[in-house]
C-alpha cells in the first residue's frame, strides 16, 4: 500500500516564494554578468518566460544592471592603461567558451549517431 504525503497549503506557498526568490536571483545574477547578451533586453525577456511579475522583472533588471555597470567601472578604473586588453581577454573567454560547447554538441551528436548504427 502506497502512502501520501499531503502537503499542506502552507508548505505549497513556502515552496512557490522559495522558486520566485530563485528565480529572481537568476534573472539578476544573468544581468549582472557583463557579457555580451546578458544585458536588459535579454534578461527582461528571461523574466517575462520564467514568470516573474512586472514589479519582480524591473527590480532584478535594474540592480542586476547597476551591478554589471559597477562591475565595468571598476574594471576601467583598476586597468585603466590596459582596458582594451582586458576587454579583449574576457571576450576571448566567451568565445572559446562559446567554441567548446559547439565541439561538445557535434561530438555528442556523432556519438549518438555511431550508437543508433
């Protein structure tokens, strides 16, 4: 005989503010992030599919904004003489990231054609 566990309403509400809140945070964690397409467009159209409401999206797009243009500040202001290198190193970072996921894909999809032979 299977037993359920009921969930009472209060733990149901518990669990839905605990995924709002996560959601949240990940909405502004993205736009925090100062890469390219990690900005307000995008992550406004985040929040809009994850669900968040209208005041939720603004307040995470706005400080996850304001944290990405601390972030460059004070990257221009520490290497001021050497801005563009940076700059130039953290799209690098990108791009080889953006490379190894590519190979990773095409690797996988060999693979799994190999198997299904």
């Amino acid at each position: 005989m299977y037993r359920h566990k009921i969930i009472s309403s209060l733990e149901l509400k518990k669990n839905e503010r605990k995924i709002k809140w996560i959601k949240w945070w990940g909405v502004f964690t993205f736009v925090a992030i100062p890469l390219p397409l990690t900005g307000v467009w995008t992550g406004t159209c985040i929040a809009l599919f994850v669900g968040l409401s209208k005041k939720e999206t603004i307040l995470s797009v706005i400080l996850g904004n304001l944290v990405a243009g601390l972030i460059m500040m004070t990257i221009s202001y520490l290497f001021a003489d050497n801005t563009m290198i940076v700059l130039w190193f953290f799209l690098g970072l990108v791009a080889v990231f953006a490379l190894v996921l590519a190979v990773r894909a095409i690797i996988k999809k060999i693979l799994k054609k190999k198997s299904a032979e």
